[in-house]
C-alpha cells in the first residue's frame, strides 16, 4: 500500500490519493465483514464439529444442545485487576506506539537524510513486509514454541532498530533498522494475542483485547506526541529514539513476568 500511495500522491495530490485510499478500505472492509467473516463456531453451527472437540473454549463448553453459547463476560475490575492483562498489554501497547513514531517520522527523516521519496517509502514497505513475515512465522511457532520466550527473543529487535536509527545515517542501515522494527511489531501482534488468550480463554478474549487496544492506542498518542516534541526542540529524531530505545529496553523485559496460568472465573 505504502509505494501505491506515495505514487498515487506524486501524480493526483495527496487529498484526491487520500480519499481513494479510503474508498478502496471501505469497500475491502464491507465486503469480508458482510460476506466472509463469522462469530464463532458455535453462533456459526460448528459446536459439535470434529475440529472443535478437546478443545478449553468456554463458548464450546458452555454450548447448549441447540448450541447456543451461555453469554460469558469480565468485569474491568477483573480484566485491569490481572497481571495477566497488564504484562502481553503493555508490551504490544509500547512496542505498537514506537512501531508509529518509525512510520511517522521515517518519510521526513529519509528526506533529512538526503534520501529520494520513493526510496524514503521503501522503508516504510521494508517494515511493512518484516512485520507481515514474523507475523505469520511467530504464530506458527507460537503453537510450538514457549510463547514468553519468543514474544522476549521479537521484542528485543526494536531496542536494535532504535540503536541503529541513533548511529547511523547510511540507506542500508536505516532499511535494516526498519525491518527490525516490523519484526518486532510483527512478533507482538500475534504473541500477545496467544497469550492473552491462553490466560483469560476464547470466549472472554473480545473483552479483554478491547481493553488492550485502548492501552495501544493510549501508548501511540504518547509516543508520537514524545517524538513530536523532542523534534521541536532538537531539529531531528535522534533524541526521540534515543528516549524511546531505553523504553523498549525495559518494555522487553516483560514478556519474562507473564504468567500462563488459566485465569479463574469471574
């Protein structure tokens, strides 16, 4: 999308580019939610199905002969009362706000650094692509790997990219920084997700991932903010990465204190 956008800017002007962009979502968006995606397997008639025994589901445990799902539901108390919550949460919270400060300042940073628009927007598609890869590699290893240990081993790649975003100045390098990034972002998405819903269990996931977002988009305001700021007063990005490479440091560390145990009954 990043290259279709930029050009589509270059030719018809970023408003026109713009309202394009969000007619084809609009569209994309509409048509699967209307006409592919479904519920779950129990509001979808798939309760009994061959695929869906053994598994802990609450939904399918609670479903009835006519396989109709009990409503199961977390109180906020509970949801925010959970270490659970609160360790998966704020990593991808901190690393999906800092993953936001390097899509947002890279295009006027790339042009900082002398490079063309066109090779500035390959690094934002560089990150892109490393994002979607570990995605799909870290949720198949997410069903045989300790999930803990691999959302530590993905976390650890955007402390590297805001190091190398600090030294260097050369193309290469600042490729190589983004693609760390979306390795990272890449990583948390999916991990997080598992280990939320390991914790807390299928049925109860929607109402505890809902509070999650609001922490992501709570740690995107804050963080481009930050970058923002350290901007005006310094005339480049350095001290915003330099600040925010100590941030997911510490950020990394907490995927070691998750806990896996089951989460009890409301």
């Amino acid at each position: 999308m990043v290259p279709l956008l930029s050009l589509a800017i270059e030719t018809q002007g970023w408003r026109k580019a713009l309202l394009g962009e969000a007619g084809v979502l609009f569209i994309v968006v509409m048509a699967l939610a209307l006409l592919v995606l479904r519920d779950d397997p129990v509001r979808a008639g798939y309760a009994q199905h061959p695929e869906n025994k053994g598994r802990m589901d609450h939904a399918l445990l609670a479903a009835g002969k006519d396989g109709a799902a009990q409503k199961q539901t977390l109180t906020w108390s509970h949801i925010l009362g959970s270490a659970g919550f609160w360790a998966p949460s704020l990593m991808l919270a901190s690393i999906s706000g800092i993953a936001q400060v390097i899509v947002v300042s890279m295009p006027a940073y790339g042009h900082q650094l002398g490079f063309a628009a066109s090779s500035a927007a390959f690094t934002i598609s560089a990150f892109s692509i490393a994002a979607a890869t570990t995605k799909i590699l870290a949720g198949v290893m997410a069903d045989f790997w300790d999930k803990r240990i691999l959302l530590f081993a993905t976390a650890l790649f955007m402390p590297l990219a805001l190091g190398l975003f600090s030294m260097a100045t050369g193309y290469a390098a600042i490729l190589a920084a983004c693609a760390m990034a979306g390795v990272a972002l890449g990583g948390a998405l999916p991990l997080s997700g598992a280990l939320i819903a390991a914790r807390f269990g299928a049925a109860r996931f929607g109402s505890v991932i809902g509070w999650t977002y609001a922490l992501i988009y709570g740690a995107v305001i804050l963080a481009v903010r930050f970058a923002g700021w350290s901007f005006d007063r310094t005339g480049d990005y350095h001290g915003a990465f330099e600040g925010l490479l100590l941030a997911a440091l510490l950020v990394s560390l907490l995927a070691l204190l998750i806990d896996l145990r089951s989460s009890p009954k409301p």
